[in-house]
C-alpha cells in the first residue's frame, strides 16, 4: 500500500519562502515519478510541479523561477522549494505519485496525476 505524507506548511507572509517534504512508502520510491498539486478554496486542483524517475522536470507558468522540486531517493523525499510567495499561492498542497509524463526533445510535461495522494498541507500566504 502507498502512503503519501506531506509537510512544511504554514503562514508566511508575501515575499517568503517555505519548503514542503513529501516522503513516500510502499514502494521503491527511485523508480516512481512524483508531483505537487494544489488546489484552492472553490477551485479545481492544479498541478504545480513534477519530477521524473531522472530528474526531469515540469513547472507550471505560475510558478516557474520561483518554485523548485527536488528529489531524494535515498529519503524517499520529493521537496518543494516555493520562494517569493504570493497570495495566489494559498492553497492545500498535495503530494502524488506515478503523474503520466510524456517526454521529448523539448522536456518532460506532466499530462495527468497519478492514482496515489497524500492528506495535504495548507499553505497560506498572507499580504
């Protein structure tokens, strides 16, 4: 059984930075890509980064050069690194696992997430 469980949220004002963890179990966590999503008071969820079993990565235009996602296989730990925090970026951060990446010459881009999640963790980020 996969088990998904995040954490590093909180308040933070505009400007800051927090960095969420994600460590998973169950599986062998190297051979598995890995996804943050977020999802937003009365909005759908959205894919905010992925990373590949290879390290390939995937951003979403709202938080590219600001956001990084990282991976430690030996933790069995996705991260992501979030600086210079908006207000648009409160929302509940889920981890998820085996995302379907289609890759090519120009990069690695998350199509759809993959069946496992975790609890989540409420960022907020105030003004």
């Amino acid at each position: 059984q996969v088990q998904l469980v995040e954490s590093g949220g909180g308040l933070v004002q505009a400007g800051g930075s927090l960095r969420l963890s994600c460590t998973a179990s169950g599986r062998i966590f190297s051979r598995n890509d890995m996804a943050w999503y977020r999802q937003a008071p009365g909005k759908q969820r959205e894919l905010v980064a992925g990373i590949t079993s290879g390290g390939d990565t995937n951003y979403a235009d709202s938080v590219k050069g600001r956001f990084t996602i990282s991976r430690d296989n030996a933790k069995n730990t996705v991260y992501l690194q979030m600086n210079s925090l908006k207000p648009d970026d409160t929302a509940v951060y889920y981890c998820n696992t085996d995302p379907k990446f289609r890759c090519s010459l120009s990069g690695c881009y998350v199509l759809s997430a993959g069946n496992y999640w975790g609890q989540g963790t409420q960022v907020t980020v105030s003004s």
